[in-house]
C-alpha cells in the first residue's frame, strides 16, 4: 500500500507540467527573425504558425530538423528526465503528444518547485527507511565513532528537549540525514562511501533551499540519476540488509 502511494507521488508530476506550452513559444520562419529572438533564447522553433516543424539553434544559420530523440512523451516523469536528457546528449526537447508538439522543455525547467517534488518525497522515504533498520537503541560507542562526540552532544540536548516537550521520537527522531547516511552506511545498511553520502545530501539540500538550484548544468544529469537510483535500492529491500 504504502509503495502504491509512493509511486503515485514520484509519478504525479510529468515534463506537461514543467513545460513551455507551445502557444507560449516565441517562433520565427527565417533565420533573421531567429537571430533577435537568440538574444534570450538558444532554441526558437519554426515555423512562426502551425505545426513545428524544425527549429533555429544559436550560432547555427540553417534551419535544423527535429529528429526522434529530441521528443519527449508529454506523460515522461521527471524523475525520467535526467535519464533521457543524457541519453540524448542534449539539453533540451519538444513535448508531443497525439495531437503532435505541445511544447518545450530545457533541463532548467527541473528547477521548478513543483519539479523538486517527486525526488524529495524519494530522499525523504529513503531517509526514513534506513533510520528504522538502524538499531535500536544505537549503542553510544557507535554513536560517538561515527558522528564524533561534539555532534553526539548537540544530539543529546536536543533529544532532552523533545523529551521534556514529550515529542521524543528517539534517535531516528534528531538524526538528520547526514547522520543517518553515515551510521547506515557503517551498519553496512547500503554500499555507501563519504563521496555517496555527500552526493546524496546535496541534492536533498538543492530540494529544499532555494538558494542552490537543483541541477545548474548538463553534468548535474548524472548525479540526479545516481541519487535516483540509490533512493529506489533503498525502497526496493535491496543491498545489506
């Protein structure tokens, strides 16, 4: 039941929901038309009206076609997209559907608030599926081994605050995701390492402060898809147990 509602969740947001609709395009029929509108954008379809059937890409004079692996099925989830995107080789694609193309999409239409969604309910669930395989209690010398005595000792306050206010929920409770990557990664709960750990948590971050987009450049593809993946391991039962 409960992986029934996970899907639903990952799976609810599609490229149409991040898309630029293609009545909202900015198109032109020649070349010189394309050149003023490549002032803001690097990819202007054509022709102005009607169905497109091409595209002018900046710094290219001739007219290109719109070939199979630009198009995305308008129902792609944009967990997908990172996958699809370096498949492609291309930072970019039209949106179809039956009725033909329905819009535009550029990996920075991943930045969108409602696009962060399905990977942070992911991180969200695999974070709380390796805090409850944690022991419990976890014994304090691994405690202190793997999160260093200072850290341990913010802990403590702050679990002795949640007790006071009875909303004490144990370790798993205080424990941010950081902490519980190490410990999990030390109970060999998953094949992790520092640069997995720390990959993992900055783009649980990018998900939730607005300060750091969550992909910045088409690199940025392969990290999206590998926290994807480990989220999945995580969910799925899979690796140490």
């Amino acid at each position: 039941m409960e992986q029934d509602v996970l899907r639903d969740l990952t799976e609810s947001v599609t490229v149409r929901n991040i898309m630029t609709q293609v009545d909202q395009l900015r198109r032109a029929d020649t070349h010189a038309e394309a050149e003023i509108l490549h002032r803001d954008y690097d990819v202007v379809p054509c022709p102005k009206s009607g169905e497109i059937k091409g595209y002018f890409h900046r710094n290219v004079v001739e007219q290109l076609p719109i070939e199979p692996k630009m198009l995305f099925a308008d129902s792609t989830t944009v967990l997908d997209m990172p996958r699809l995107f370096m498949e492609s080789n291309l930072d970019f694609c039209f949106v179809v559907t039956r009725n033909g193309i329905s819009g535009y999409v550029h990996y920075s239409d991943m930045n969108k608030t409602i696009a962060l969604f399905p990977l942070l309910t992911l991180l969200l669930s695999a974070e709380w599926t390796l805090s409850q395989r944690l022991p419990d209690p976890i014994p304090d010398e691994d405690l202190k081994a793997v999160l260093g005595g200072k850290r341990v000792s913010k802990l403590r306050r702050e679990r002795a605050n949640r007790q006071e206010a009875n909303v004490d929920l144990g370790w798993t409770g205080v424990l941010y995701m950081t902490d519980v990557l190490k410990l999990a990664s030390h109970y060999w709960l998953f094949p992790g390492s520092p640069d997995r750990v720390k990959e993992v948590v900055d783009v649980r971050n990018r998900c939730v402060h607005s300060g750091e987009p969550l992909i910045a450049k088409d690199k940025d593809f392969g990290k999206l898809e590998r926290v994807r993946l480990f989220c999945e391991e995580i969910l799925s039962g899979h690796g140490p147990q």
